[in-house]
C-alpha cells in the first residue's frame, strides 16, 4: 500500500496488477472506502477498517475481495448492478451464458459470490467522505456501468479498466461498446486529472494525456486492421477470429479467448457495416468495399 496523497492510498495488487487481480484505492475521510476489492494479499491489513466500497464496475478481478468487507456498504452504478447480485446478471452481462454452462464446470470457475448492494451510485454524485470528496464519472463502453472516480481535493481519478495497459481497450463482454469506449476515454481526457491510478498499470503522473491519446488510438488502429484483412480476402468471423488480430495469440482457456476476440471483431465489423465500409457476401463472410478514406495508410 502506498500513500500516494495525504490519506489516499493505492493497495497494489498481487501478479502486478495483472488479472484476476486489480489495484484498488483506499480512501481515510471522516469515513473510509475502498474502491474495488480485486488486489488480493494487500487487502487484508485493511479488514474491518472500510466503512463503504464502491466497485467501478461488476468484474471479478474488481470485486474479488467483497467478502472480506461484509461489514461495509456497497455500491455500484445500476447498470452493472446485476452482474455482482447474480451468476445469471454475471452471464448475462458477459455473454458467457452462450457458453454450455457443463464447459465452467470443467474450467472450475464457477466461484461466484453474491454481493448484496446497498447503494448505487450515477454520474456526476459527489460522495463526501468527510475531508475527501469522491466524484463519479460514468465511463461506461468496458461494461455498461464502468466508473471512474475523481478525488477533488488532489485531481487524481481512478480509472479502473481504462487502464493505459498496453493491450489497450478492452470490450470484449457482450454488453461492452466500442464507441462508448472511445466517448469514455475522451471524456477523462477532458477531465484533465494531474494523477491517475488504473487497475492494471502503474500510477501515472506524467504526459497522463498523450498515454490516454495513445491508448484510445487502439481502438482505432484496430478498426484499420480488420478493414485491411477484409480488403485481402472475405472472411467469416470465425476467419477473423482464427487470426487473432486483437489478441495475438489465445492462451487457455483458448475458446473463452476465442470468444473475447470474436466479440471485439463483432463490435468492428458492426461500425463498419453500418459506416458502408465493409459489406456481407453471399457466404456469411464479410468483405470490404474499396474505399479513400484508409487507402492512405500503411
Ligand atoms: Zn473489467
Ligand atoms: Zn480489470
């Protein structure tokens, strides 16, 4: 844990921060919160010392630790509200219902804990926690109700899983949206925070808006890419999918990363079918249409 402002402390996760871990934030008002419970090891010394945690979004490597505060008040934006009270708003939200419910059993990853919320919280709630004030920026495209958290008296916000990682965005789940992603990063970039702590990188202090540029350019970049796969040969998703072009590679479990990627090309293959830049074939396969607009690139 480092006490990276006067009563605010980052609680680094284990496996630096990588999943299914994700650092938190630990806040010391007049009352005390935590932000997300997903950084293992180093939230014990904190047990039976949060008075409310409020989870930026329904992830199991955000809300892993819920548990250990059952002592405390919860809240989270009522979007994603569901995807913590049950393993059936937790499918949902994920997409991961389409999987044969027998498949989890096998990966044993059916660890699901219910989480009782006692509040929620929406964009622009101002939380006092008593010489601390936390504001809610509703970030949603991650998940629906992914939420950024601004501490006013130091400009530091919490960004969670707009994370500066070097993946880049992630929107994989059946309920994430490339767009708002992209409207998410811009609007933190407007925001103009002198600090940013993520859940999956190291803090930032410095040139905090070209690594934000940067890491919304992703998504761009991957538009690009799929168009020009498209404009070599028509594919069908599975094609797509079969070359890896956001993941790189599929680690086991391989069909949940085959799954993760075929929802991210979907949400490409979308925006350009709706901006005419790709069509359908006969086939079920997509196929670009000729076009200026990304001629010029290499
Ligand atoms: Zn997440
Ligand atoms: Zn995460």
């Amino acid at each position: 844990m480092e006490e990276i402002r006067p009563g605010v402390w980052v609680v680094y996760a284990e496996n630096k921060g990588r999943f299914p871990f994700a650092h938190s934030l630990y806040l010391e008002g007049r009352q005390r919160a935590l932000i997300d419970t997903g950084a293992g090891k180093g939230l014990q010394q904190l047990v039976g010392k949060v008075d409310r945690v409020f989870l930026s979004h329904f992830h199991r490597d955000h809300v892993a630790g819920n548990d250990l505060f059952s002592g405390a008040s919860f809240s989270i934006h009522p979007l994603d509200e569901p995807g913590v009270t049950s393993v059936e708003g937790f499918y949902r939200l994920t997409g991961l219902i389409r999987f044969d419910q027998s498949y989890w059993a096998t990966l044993n990853q059916e660890r699901f804990t219910a989480t009782t919320v006692t509040e929620t919280h929406r964009e622009g709630d101002r939380i006092d926690l008593g010489g601390l004030t936390l504001r809610v920026v509703h970030t949603p495209g991650h998940t629906p109700g992914h939420c950024a958290f601004l501490v006013e008296e130091y400009n530091l916000l919490f960004t969670a899983d707009i994370d500066l990682s070097s993946f880049g965005p992630w929107y994989g789940n059946d309920s994430s949206d490339l767009e708002q992603f992209q409207r998410s990063v811009d609007q933190v970039r407007s925001l103009k925070p002198g600090l940013l702590v993520s859940s999956h990188s190291p803090p930032v202090t410095a040139d905090i808006d070209r690594r934000l540029e940067q890491y919304g350019a992703a998504m761009e970049q991957r538009h690009e890419l799929v168009y020009r796969l498209l404009s070599r040969e028509a594919m069908t998703l599975e094609q797509l999918i079969d070359l890896k072009p956001i993941y790189g590679r599929h680690p086991e479990p391989a069909p949940v990363y085959r799954f993760f990627e075929g929802n991210m090309l979907k949400k490409h293959l979308a925006l350009l079918l709706a901006a005419g830049l790709v069509r359908r074939t006969g086939k079920g396969a997509y196929a670009a249409r000729p076009q200026d607009h990304y001629s010029g690139n290499s």
